[in-house]
C-alpha cells in the first residue's frame, strides 16, 4: 500500500509538471500562430526586390545661359521609373531612367535625361517603414526643344523614406541631386563664352508609387 501510495504521488507530479510545461511551451506553437511576431522574423524575406515609379518636380540649381538672360533655381517637373534590390544586409543596388522638363522665357525648353545604377545603403527601421540612402552614377543627355543636343555622364546623391501599405504596395518620399557633365562647346547658346559651365545641377523631390515584388 505504502508503495501505490509513493507511485500515485510521483504520477500526480509527473502530471502537474507535465501540465506546467505545455502551459509554457505549448505543443501547438507553429511559426504562423506565434502572437510575438516570429513569424515576421522566420519568414522575413532576404531580398527585397522593388519596382518603383517617381513624379518628380524640382529646379535647376546651376546658371543656365541663354541669349536672353541667365536663369538658375528654374522650376520643372520631371519623372522616373525603375528597379531596386535591397538585401537583408542593408545593402543593395539601383537601376533607374528620369527625364525632366523646365521651361525658360521666350520658348526656351531644356529636358535632362539620366539613366544609370546606384549603390544604396537601407532597409526596415520599423516593420512597415524603409530609409535609404544612395549614390548614383550612369549616362546622361540634354536636349533642347526635343532635340538631343549633347551626351555626357551624371552623378546622383538621394535619400528616401517609404511606408508600405501592405506587403506589395507601398508609397515613398524623397530628395535627389543630380549633376550632369558634358563636353565643352561654347558654340552652344546656353553657354556663355566668358562663364562657362560644363553641365546642369538639378534638386528634385521624388513622390511615388512601390511594388514590392
């Protein structure tokens, strides 16, 4: 008697801890029913892959000679499409065309065309917003009145901020600097002979839609 007395008891407290143990670390704990948000973290994506498109109003920022005056800080508008890959890291790479358009007095019209790859540094500070900083290099053209007039390279700087509206949309906010180089030619109207400059330097903010891939 004395022995099943001993057995009952052990049994009761093998069951009790056996009890407190399912209450802690329940069997059923999967990564879909975690409430502490594991499951963001076990399934949180290596690459982020992002297709965005970008309106882009802004000014030129160098002096642009014209045979009726020198122009700077001109307004425009502008726009910009293109691909991003953001890794798990924080870094990642861009690849991006932008065409801007502004407009001087008497008719005068200059588009600024660029395309090239950006080095970006980034990623989630909070679950559903994204920062990234990028430094930028690639092709870029002028033209004036339609008319592709020079080629040259461009530079581009930028940092921006997106929130994410669910897991394939998103919205983003930004500022850029883009400064374009070209060949001398001073035969050209908007150089002045005198005060030549080689390029045009343009500030843009950048709104736009995210597809999150």
């Amino acid at each position: 008697m004395k022995h099943l007395k001993v057995t009952i008891i052990l049994l009761s407290a093998l069951t009790w801890q056996t009890a407190q143990a399912q209450d802690i670390f329940p069997d059923s704990i999967e990564v879909g029913d975690n409430p502490l948000g594991f499951e963001t973290l076990q399934k949180e994506k290596n690459v982020e892959h992002t297709i965005f498109a970008n309106y882009m109003p802004g000014w030129i920022t160098s002096k642009v000679y014209t045979p009726h005056g020198n122009h700077s800080w001109q307004g425009g508008q502008g726009y910009e499409v293109g691909y991003r890959c953001l890794f798990h890291g924080g870094y990642g790479f861009r690849l991006s065309y932008s065409h801007s358009e502004t407009t001087f007095p008497y008719g005068y019209e200059l588009g600024l065309n660029f395309a090239g790859a950006s080095f970006i540094y980034g990623g989630h500070f909070a679950p559903q917003w994204i920062f990234t900083s990028e430094i930028g290099l690639g092709y870029a053209n002028y033209t004036d009145a339609g008319s592709k007039m020079k080629d040259g390279f461009g530079t581009r700087y930028a940092l921006g901020m997106e929130y994410m509206l669910g897991s394939a949309i998103g919205i983003g906010l930004g500022l850029s600097y883009q400064a374009s180089t070209f060949s001398k030619d001073k035969n050209n109207g908007y150089y002045d002979s005198d005060k030549y400059v080689n390029g045009f330097n343009r500030l843009s903010v950048n709104v736009g839609l995210r597809l999150y891939l």
